[in-house]
C-alpha cells in the first residue's frame, strides 16, 4: 500500500508523468466551483467522433453534467453528457434524451457510456455497459470547432446552476475521430474498468491524460483507481499467458508428436494383430497338420515293428540259407576234389597211354580208357563205331601212323572210309589236310584206289 499512497501524493502535489497519471481518476465536488475547463483543438471531430468514459455517480442533482462542449451562442449544446442520461446530445441534436431511462446504474458504482455520431449517415448512437441502448438522426452539418470544453459543470456561458453540478468521478475519458463499432465498444466495457483496449487506436484524438493534466479548480482532485496494480497484474498475466500459450504450443506439436507415434503404434499393433491372427491361423492348421503326422509317424513305427520282425525272420532265413550254402560250397568242394582226383587218374591214363605208346605195349583194347568210352555205358552204336574204324585201318597198313592220320580219322570218325575217300577223290587240293603225314607208297596207293571207289565197294560189301 505504501507505494501507491506514495504515487497518489506525488501526483496530488503535480508531480506525476503521464503513463502514472492515466490509471487516476477525477474527483468532482458539490460546488459550481469544482470543474476542469480548456480549450482543446476540436477539428478532428468534425465529421465523425465518439466519445467513451468510465463514470461514477456520488451526488443526486438534477443534471449531473460530466461533459460540455460550448462553442459559442451558436450552439450552447453542441455536446453534452449527464451522469443520468437527461441530457445526451451531439451537435445539439436532443434525439438521445429520450433513453434516459435507461441509466440504471445505481449510485456509486462505475459504468461505461459510449456516443458516437458520423455526419456521412447523419446518425447518433448511445452505449451504456457495451449495450446500444439508443439510435438517432441528427442534422447534416458539421461539428463546431473553437468552443469550450468542461467537465463537472456547464460552461458559465449557459448556466451557473447546481442542478448541473456533476459531484462524481469519471474515468478514461476520450475522444476518437471515428466512430467506433459496436464489437470494439463492447468488449472495452467487458473487459472492466481498467481495460485498455481503446488506448492504441489511432483515432483516440483528445486524450485522458491529456485532460488529467489540464488546471482543476475547486475540490477537484485526481483519485487512485487501482487500474495501476490490475493492469501490471494483466501485464503479468498476459505474459505468463503468453508464456503459457507457447509452452501449450509446444506442448501441442510434442503431443501431435506422441499422436502421430501412437497412431502409428496403433497401426503397428492392428497389423501385429492381424499377423497374430494369420499366426493362430497357421498354428491351428500346424497343429493339425503335426497331429496328422504324429498318426503317421505312429502308424509308420508300427510298420517298422512289423518290418523289423520281418527283417529278423529274413535274417534267420538268410542265416539258414547261408548254412546251406556252407553245406553246398563244402559239398562241391568236395565234388571238386572228386573232379579233380578224377582228373589227375584221368591225366595218369593218358601219361599211361602215352608211356605204352612209346613203349609200343598199347593193345587195341587200350582204346576203351579214352574219354569217348571210359566210363560211358557200352552201346551197338560205339560198337559199331569201333568195328568200323578198325576195319577202316586195314587200308593203311604200310601208313607211318603220325598225329596228323590219327586227327583225320578222330575228325572222321563217325564217317565211312569211303566218304572220305569220296571226298578226296575231288581233286589233288584235298591233299592238303595231310600235311605233315609221311607220304608212303602204302598211303599213296590208298589214296590211288580210294580214289575211283572201287574199294570202298569191297569194304561196304565187308
């Protein structure tokens, strides 16, 4: 409280600045005497104003004037405003006198009042608390200019009467060059007394600080409003505001951040879902295909069971069989050493044969150990085999008996020795099979009479 006492007496005694001084009220008495008057340069709101203020009433006289422009005799009106509404005009135009009913506010409290009037449509309208309460025509001439502005009273010039002494406050009166909308006045009386909405418009021509540094007289003083600790409370909170809106910002970009994640996440888990789903999907034919397969493997355990029984059975069977052919390889072992004596007896039949030969000991019963008769069965034909041959060897008596006449007769055996003799009669070429014989007069004399056949008459008739 101590510093704004303070400011409050600096600004009683004329010290204060202008931006100090703009959160001050003005305090009017009960007496003609208290008042503010000067003479401020009015050609700007020619064509078009607005006038707007915050006022208390405190003193019930009949016309509590807060505002009279006086130019003259010409127009002892031109503007005026009362605390209660009796009189509202704009270049003396008395249309806005008739919604003084609706000045309700009761005595000591603030509320906001707004005039405008534009030449160019010729219409006037009153605000009270943001409200347009009040519409009218007025003429189509210009504002006056070079008159006198009061505040509290009436100009003396048009009356020195208390009933227009105005015995309240008013605050952040101002005058614009325009006519303000209605959205613009509106949300100056929303936002309460110490709103400063209208302050940086351009068109805010007359200014309040500009009339709270004009002379007072009488009792008139300036009054602290307590805007000066809102205000610098709003500043403080608009900044954090501020502050708050872009760490909101912030934090909106961070959480369309961790929106577009979690969409994404959940995008991620609706395709895992669905893959999850496949998965089940899969799972359930896995496991029927696994139980299908278990069946199979069950059934194919079986079948081994049955086909190691088998294999054992064929084991046995091949260790039979094996035993078997133990006994037969023994048996033709056997057998083979039984060839085999039989051969070596064989070969010692024929060493023995051919030791008689040399020996000359060789009878012609000899003949019955060579193999065409040595343990065959004696038959007529080999009978007759062998009368034949003998018989067919009378002829060569006087033949030197070599291997190439036994090979003639071994290859002719089964022949007559006239269908040999035949044969040779053909021609001197046959003569060739008895190459390497000796060539003796017995042979040769054979071959002379074998040659005709007359022999082999003789022999067939023997």
């Amino acid at each position: 409280m101590f510093p704004l006492f303070l400011v409050v007496i600096l600004c009683v005694v004329g010290h204060c600045t202008a931006s100090e001084r703009y959160f001050n009220a003005l305090h009017f008495g009960t007496s003609n005497s208290d008042y503010v008057s000067f003479n401020p340069d009015m050609s700007a709101f020619q064509e078009s104003l607005s006038v707007c203020a915050w006022i208390k009433r405190i003193y019930g006289s009949s016309y509590p004037t807060v505002l009279n422009y006086y130019p003259g005799s010409s127009s002892y009106l031109e503007i005026l405003i009362t605390a209660n509404g009796y009189y509202t005009r704009v270049i003396g135009d008395s249309g806005l006198d008739n919604y003084r009913s609706r000045f309700t506010t009761p005595t000591g409290r603030w509320f906001h009042l707004c005039m405008t009037w534009a030449k160019s449509t010729t219409t006037s309208k009153l605000y009270l608390d943001g409200v347009l309460v009040g519409t009218d025509t007025t003429s189509s001439r210009s504002l006056y200019t070079g008159g006198q502005l009061w505040l509290g009273r009436t100009s003396s010039s048009y009356s020195s009467s208390s009933n227009f002494v105005f015995g309240g406050e008013v605050f952040n009166l101002n005058m614009f060059s325009e006519v303000l909308s209605d959205t613009e006045i509106k949300k100056a009386a929303q936002e309460g007394l110490c709103s400063r909405r209208l302050q940086d418009l351009e068109s805010r021509v007359l200014k309040w600080e500009y009339i709270l540094s004009q002379s007072k007289s009488g009792s008139v003083r300036e009054t602290d409003t307590g805007c000066e600790k809102t205000v610098e409370v709003n500043r403080n909170l608009t900044s954090l505001l501020n502050e708050t809106t872009v760490k909101l910002g912030d934090t909106e970009k961070e959480l369309e951040i961790v929106s577009e994640a979690l969409n994404d996440t959940e995008h991620t888990l609706n395709s895992t879902l669905k893959e999850l789903a496949g998965t089940q999907v899969k799972l359930g034919t896995t496991e029927e295909t696994l139980n299908s397969t278990l069946e199979e493997l069950a059934g194919t355990q079986a079948k081994l069971g049955t086909t190691e029984e088998t294999l054992n059975a064929t084991l046995k069977e091949l260790q039979t069989t094996e035993e078997l052919l133990e006994t037969e390889i023994a048996q033709h072992n056997e057998t083979a050493e039984e060839l085999e004596t039989c051969s070596d007896k064989l070969f010692d039949t024929r060493s023995k044969l051919s030791a008689a030969r040399k020996f000359e000991n060789i009878s012609r019963w000899d003949v019955l150990y060579t193999e065409p008769y040595y343990n065959r069965v004696f038959t007529d034909d080999l009978y007759n085999q062998l009368t034949t041959s003998w018989t067919m060897l009378r002829k060569l008596v006087g033949v030197n008996i070599t291997d190439g006449v036994v090979s003639h007769f071994q290859k002719y055996h089964v022949e007559s020795m006239c269908d040999v003799l035949g044969e040779l009669s053909t021609g001197w070429e046959m003569l060739r099979q008895f190459v390497g014989v000796g060539m003796t007069d017995g042979l040769v004399d054979h071959f002379i009479e074998a040659h005709d056949g007359s022999e082999c008459e003789n022999n067939t008739e023997s």
